[in-house]
C-alpha cells in the first residue's frame, strides 16, 4: 500500500475507469449495466493490468512565505510582551520576525556554549518534537 492518495484507476487493456467504494476502504468498484466488479487496493498496486492517477503531493503550508533555512512557527506569548514588540517593530521600521530572531540570537550568544551544546544533544536524543 501507498500513502499517497489515488485520484482514479482504469484498466490499461480496456480503459475501464473504477471509483472509490463508498463503504469499503481501499476497495475499488466498476459498474457496467448492472454488473459490478470490487476489486482490492492492493490488487490493483500490484497488477500491471491497471493505470493508477495520485492526487498531487499536499504542499507543506508552514513553508509558504518563507526563505531557505526558515520555518513558520506558532508561539503562545504574553500580550504585553507581545504589544511591546510590535511597537519597537513600528519605531524602528523593522519586521517583528526580524525582532524576534535578534532576540533569539542575543539569547544563544549569552548562553554557555558546553550548556547549549548539552542542551542540543540531549533533546536530540530525547526524539521530541516541538510542543
């Protein structure tokens, strides 16, 4: 089986076209004056017989607007903090982003460098994603 999503199927010898089973996952149906043939998902992916069409790859949407080596992120911030931010945005003609990120940077230049180091390594090592 796949993880991509199949948009159509049609047999390569006929040109019969089949459509999703309403009630059965990964089931394939082809009704022909009454007549009506179910075939497998797995069927189908391994038999040469069929010609099978994938929906287009979902794009990423956290990346859309972003420069290489940049991800979109979600914080929770405390709201003073956060007007405070956006008025030092304003004043200065600067983007919040680039605010945030000399913030992030001044933090990590001041942190000891074996602390951050121990600091990477072990949430590496902790395989935990960000919350």
């Amino acid at each position: 089986m796949t993880n991509r999503k199949i948009k159509s199927v049609r047999r390569k010898d006929n040109g019969n076209g089949y459509f999703p089973h309403a009630y059965r996952p990964f089931t394939w149906l082809r009704n022909d004056n009454g007549f009506t043939e179910c075939i497998p998902e797995e069927v189908i992916l391994s038999s040469p017989l069929f010609e099978v069409e994938y929906e287009p790859e979902p794009k990423i949407w956290r990346q859309e607007g972003t420069y290489e080596g940049e991800i979109r992120a979600t914080f929770i911030v405390n709201e003073a903090k956060l007007e405070k931010l956006k008025a030092l945005a304003y004043l200065e003609r600067k983007r919040q982003k680039d605010l945030i990120d000399q913030a992030i940077d001044m933090l990590l230049q001041s942190t000891n460098p074996e602390l951050l180091e121990r600091a990477i390594t072990e949430f590496s090592k902790s395989n935990i994603k960000a919350r």
